[in-house]
C-alpha cells in the first residue's frame, strides 16, 4: 500500500493509526503497562503532547531504558517505524487533531444505527436518504442554535469578542480552553524581529511534557503566526502560545490567518472549487454532470462574494448578464452526452438499435382477487410472528399444578393464587363454577356471595327475603 500511495497519490501524507499501532501493547509489555503504572502515564504524555522530533527520540530512550525495556521486541518494531504513527513526524499536516482511523470508525457507526445487517438494496437507499436528511438537519439545528446563543465573557480581552462572532458554538468552548490556559504564560520579545518567546510563570503550571518555552514567529504584517507545538497546522486551532502573543501585542481580533473556515460560520457560505484543472482540460473532457458540479461550485462562490457588498453586488449581476448573453449566442458544435449516454453509446459500437414499432411486450393480465405477497420482506417491513398463546390458552386441563403468581415474597417464594369464590388452586375466580349462572336467568337472577344462594344478597344474609323472581 505504501508504495502504491507514493506513486499515485504524492501529494498525500501516508500515516498509520496510532490505536492500531498499540492495541498490543498491553499483551506485549505486561504488568509495566497496567493500568496506573507510571511507564503508562510517561508514555502517552511521550506520544500526546512531544512536538519535537529530537525531544521524542531523547525521552523515547530514557523511558525504555529507565523501565528496562531496551530489549523488548514490541518497542522496538513501535520505535523503527516512528515515523509512520508518531505526532512529531507529521504535526505540520493538517488533520482536525485526528491520530487514529476514528472518522471512518464514526461514519461506520453512524450507518449501522440506520441500516440493519444484511439489508436488501430498496432498504439501504431509503435509510441513507433517511441519514443524510437526519444530519442536514443537525446542521442546520446547530446554525440556529449559534445564531441565538449569548456568549459570557469571562477573560475580558478583545480576542474573545471577535471569536465569538468568528467561531460555531463548539468550537469557540475549544478557543476559550486554549485562552483561559494563556493566562498562565509570560509573552516576551526576543532579540530577532517578529520573534516572541512564551513561558510558563510558574513550574507547577508547565505541561506535562515539561517543556517551558514555546518560540512564536510571525510575519511583517502581523497576518500569519506559527509555533513550534504546530497545534494550528494540526488541528486549525490557535495554541494558547500564539493567543498570548495576540494578547501581549495587544490586538483586537484574530487574524484572518488563524481562522480555520471549516471551523467558523461562515463554513457553508459559497463553495470553493479545488478541482484540478478547473475551467481547462479537465472541464472539456469531463461529461454533462461533473460540468453542472463544477458550475454549480463556482456559482455557489460568486454568490457568496457577490452578497458582501452593494458594489459586488451590481458587479457580479452586469457579470452574470453577460455571460448568459454570450453563453446564448454561441453555437453548440459538440453536444455533451451524459456519462450514462456515453458509456451505452460505447458499449454499442456507437451504433443505434432499431427497434421494430408492431413487436410489443405481451399485455400483463391481472389475475381476480387480492395478489399475493411473495417478496421476501426484510426484519423492518414484516410485521412479527403471530403472538404466542397465552399460558390459560395451552393449560391441559388436566394439569392440576397450583397457580403461582408473579408476586414474590422476601422469603423466596412465590404465591400461591386461590380463587376468590372457592378457595381452589387451580382456576381463578372468573373460571369458578360457583360464579356461572344460567343463561335463562342471567339479566335477572342474582345470587349470595356468603352462602351461593339465589334470591338476597351478601348484606341481606340470614334475613327473610321479599323477593320474587320474575320467570
């Protein structure tokens, strides 16, 4: 794969995922590696927050050779191919702060939560509609939720205003992190033109990885800044190093460089076109649909600069007005086909088929009565197995057992059900044969609950009774 990647795709970074590179680690290094082991802790403070290639490689040895793990195979197979996996060798390549395969892994999960297993293909595209229109309108939940939130200031420095204009909701909580840990640095200028060295005032305030001093240069124009943990270059958001220096020259809003569009909320705002040979070769060799993507883009981004201004506005209209005129007055000379089109066409030899009108597809009778379902239908669209009998529907009458009921006692046993009206075990009181009355005299006849006689009831017990039944 290496290899492959080298020679067709060069400008890509090729990297492995650190999850991957250490998921053995445990079964490989033993009881140094559990679970608050200090070897651990070092470890990943190592892997996490190293920056520099030298600083790497220098704790690199001094924690394998103070835990004694200079011959350990896992190690050293880990330390040979370092700079496929480890942060310092790609920190200036920009990949959202991601070190693992987790995008993949989360895109993978998202589907399963949409898709069940073995899916037939008319299910698959009716729960992808269902996933995409899901996430458009997370989206368009969180714009809403940025443009009527009320940000608190809590610093009090001019950044933070501009930030919470610039960034979404999520990521300014990411820049306040990274503002409110500035306040633990010392900004200086060093002797060397815009050059600043960051400190951390205090030791117990230093991170973990116990580096002290952070170098920050910048431009003439005060537009582009870089720092040597690279944290902007690898995860497009400013470090607390570069906020410091921003705080001790005193400006009043980031730079137009340290503001990351995907990050901002202006992110969906024109679409900027990035296709290779956009407008030359590509677009006249490309089929009718790709040629609607790339106008599409361009459009998209027109509308986004043309909307800034009353000035672009008027210009990008006289624009679009002549280009449509000039777009109308040409001569098509080489239709386009569609990819589709082109594809059938080649197929063919580029030859059409002719078809003979009088040959028809037989008529399709429909046959009397409801049709019948035999399409196999997929877990979602089958209603379920028929309700399974109750116990009362398959009780052998003559199985005598007592009736246990579902309540159950703090000794461990269940209760035993009796019937209301005989005090028997093996039916209820709506099963009892005491409680049956004839169907002739059922709206009219009533009967004691004391003693089961007809004609009083259970308050008029023992009493001479008045009444006559009425046959």
């Amino acid at each position: 794969m290496r290899v492959a990647i080298d020679s067709e795709l060069p400008d890509t970074r090729h990297r492995w995922c650190k999850w991957h590179v250490l998921r053995k680690a445990k079964e490989s290094l033993g009881p140094v590696y559990s679970k608050n082991s200090v070897f651990k802790r070092e470890l990943h403070e190592l892997l996490d927050q190293i920056v520099d290639v030298e600083e790497f490689e220098t704790r690199w040895a001094e924690i394998v050779t103070g835990n004694g793990l200079g011959d350990n195979e896992f190690l050293a197979r880990a330390y040979e191919n370092r700079e496929m996996w480890a942060k310092p060798y790609f920190s200036d390549t920009f990949c959202a702060g991601m070190t693992s395969t987790q995008r993949s892994e989360s895109a993978n999960h998202v589907l399963k939560t949409y898709i069940p297993r073995s899916a037939p293909m008319h299910l698959f595209v009716t729960q992808y509609d269902r996933l995409i229109t899901d996430r458009v309108a997370d989206v368009g939940r969180e714009e809403h939720a940025t443009k009527l939130v009320n940000y608190l200031l809590r610093t009090g420095v001019p950044i933070e205003q501009h930030a919470t204009r610039v960034y979404t909701r999520a990521m300014f909580e990411r820049f306040f992190r990274e503002l409110f840990r500035s306040g633990a640095l010392v900004c200086r200028e060093s002797e060397e033109a815009n050059r600043f060295i960051v400190t951390y005032a205090c030791s117990s305030s230093s991170s973990g990885s116990g580096r002290r001093e952070f170098i920050v240069t910048t431009d003439e124009e005060k537009t582009d800044y870089s720092c040597i943990c690279k944290s902007f270059e690898h995860c497009g958001m400013p470090c607390r190093h570069v906020l410091k220096v921003l705080i001790h020259t005193g400006a009043c809003e980031l730079p137009a460089g340290l503001v990351k569009k995907r990050w901002s909320t202006l992110a969906r705002d024109g679409a900027v076109c990035n296709i290779p040979g956009y407008g030359d070769v590509a677009a006249r060799g490309a089929d009718a649909s790709s040629m609607h993507g790339m106008l599409h883009a361009a459009a998209m981004e027109l509308v986004g600069m043309g909307t800034t201004s009353r000035q672009a506005f008027e210009l990008a209209v006289d624009y679009i007005s002549h280009a449509k005129a000039a777009v109308s007055a040409i001569t098509v000379k080489d239709p386009v086909q569609s990819l589709l089109d082109a594809q059938n066409a080649h197929a063919c030899g580029m030859e059409k088929l002719n078809f003979d009108p009088s040959v028809a597809a037989p008529p399709r009778v429909r046959s009397r009565g409801r049709p019948k379902e035999l399409r196999y239908k997929s877990p979602i669209e089958s209603p379920g197995s028929r309700k399974r009998a109750t116990a009362d529907s398959t009780r052998n009458p003559e199985d005598y057992r007592p009736r246990r009921s579902s309540r159950f006692l703090k000794t461990g046993v269940y209760i035993v059900e009796h019937c209301g009206s005989c005090g028997s075990t093996q039916h209820r009181s709506s099963e009892c044969s005491v409680n049956q009355v004839p169907e002739e005299f059922t709206a009219t006849r009533r009967r004691c609950k004391s003693c089961g006689e007809i004609g009083h009831n259970r308050s008029t017990c023992g009493r001479k009774s008045t009444y006559t039944p009425k046959l």
